[in-house]
C-alpha cells in the first residue's frame, strides 16, 4: 500500500492511526455551482417553505417554481411536495415523468430525466463525491441521466456519472455505481442487470 503524504500532524489527543486525510485543506474554490449565493439562498428557502405548502396532488405551482429557477420541466410532470433538487438549473425532467416523495436530486452538475420515467420514494440522484485517494478529499462532480420509459425504484442510490438505460428497471434499495444497459430489470449492491424487461401489451 502507498504510504499517504506526510502532513506534519500535530499529536494526537488520544490514541489511535492518525488520518490520511486533511479536511482543513479541503478547497472547492474552482466548483462553480451556476448561480450567485443570493440566488441559491433564495431557492433554497422557497423551496423549504413553499413545496411543503402546495396540496400534494397539485403539481403545477412546484413544476412552476422549478422553471423559474431554470429547470426544463416538461408536461404532465408529477413532483411530489417533499422532493428536493439542490441546483434546479442542472436538471432536466421529460414529460409525463414522476419524481416521488423524499427524492434527492443532489445537482451539483447536470440532472437529465427522461420522458415517462419513474424516481420512486427517497432516491437520490448524486452527482458529487469526493476522491478517495486525494488526502485534500478533493469534490468529484459528473451528471446523471435516467433515460426514457426507466424506473428507479423506492430507495436507491445512483452514483455521480451513472446512466439508467431507457426503459430499464432498478429494483428497490440497490446501489447504482455503475451504468446499466437498457431494457433491463437490474438490482442489487452494486446493481447490475439480472433479465430483461418484457412487456405485455394490455
């Protein structure tokens, strides 16, 4: 194993391995987030006051609310009220798709949603991490894209740079760390595809 850089840590107050990384040298400075901190601070409490205020059927005023703050947003979206996007302005959600309740979109870069997708209850959508071999813990930010006719279901996770095929499956509670193809049922820790979706005409 690679010895970690020396850092010149000061003692220990008690004992124990000292750490490999430094958070006090920790420097996003050249993460540009796309707006100005007014702007963000003005999103961020409009959407902590006014999202859980709308009726939870009425999704006109938060699909609204979005596009002033720069999200595409297509027709017939469903957004329930407790959903959460941290830079609307990378997001992107195609018509007639579903983002359910207590869903995460972490947006630090862009969020693209397919038309007639499904994000099911407590997702999240994470396009930021940290590198784990930086001792500065260095910001890692890559988009996201869930591709048309998906579902991802109640409680996963999809990882920065990740791409859901179209019409694809993610089972409930997997891991996403890495794309998936299209037309698959795909589950699991890490998730991966298991068979392929069939569909039966009604």
């Amino acid at each position: 194993m690679t010895a970690p850089p020396d850092f010149s840590y000061s003692p220990l107050d008690s004992g124990g391995e000292r750490p490999w990384v430094r958070l006090d040298a920790y420097d996003q400075s050249w993460y540009k987030p796309g707006r100005s901190k007014v702007v963000i601070l003005l999103w961020w409490l409009l959407q902590a006051v006014l999202f859980p205020l709308t009726p939870h059927a009425s999704h006109a005023p938060r699909r609204w609310l979005l596009r002033q703050f720069g999200a595409t947003v297509g027709q017939g979206v469903v957004i329930r009220p407790t959903a959460r996007f941290t830079y609307p302005w990378n997001v992107s959600i195609g018509d007639h798709s579903w983002i359910g309740d207590d869903v995460v979109l972490y947006s630090l870069a862009q969020i693209t949603i397919g038309q007639h997708c499904v994000i099911s209850q407590k997702s999240y959508l994470c396009t930021g991490s940290h590198d784990v071999h930086d001792p500065r813990f260095g910001l890692i930010v890559a988009p996201v894209t869930v591709e048309n006719g998906a579902w991802v279901a109640t409680d996963c996770f999809v990882a920065p740079g990740v791409t859901v095929g179209a019409n694809s499956v993610v089972g409930a509670r997997s891991s996403v760390l890495k794309s998936l193809p299209s037309g698959q049922i795909c589950y699991g820790t890490p998730c991966r595809a298991v068979a392929p979706r069939q569909m039966v005409n009604g």
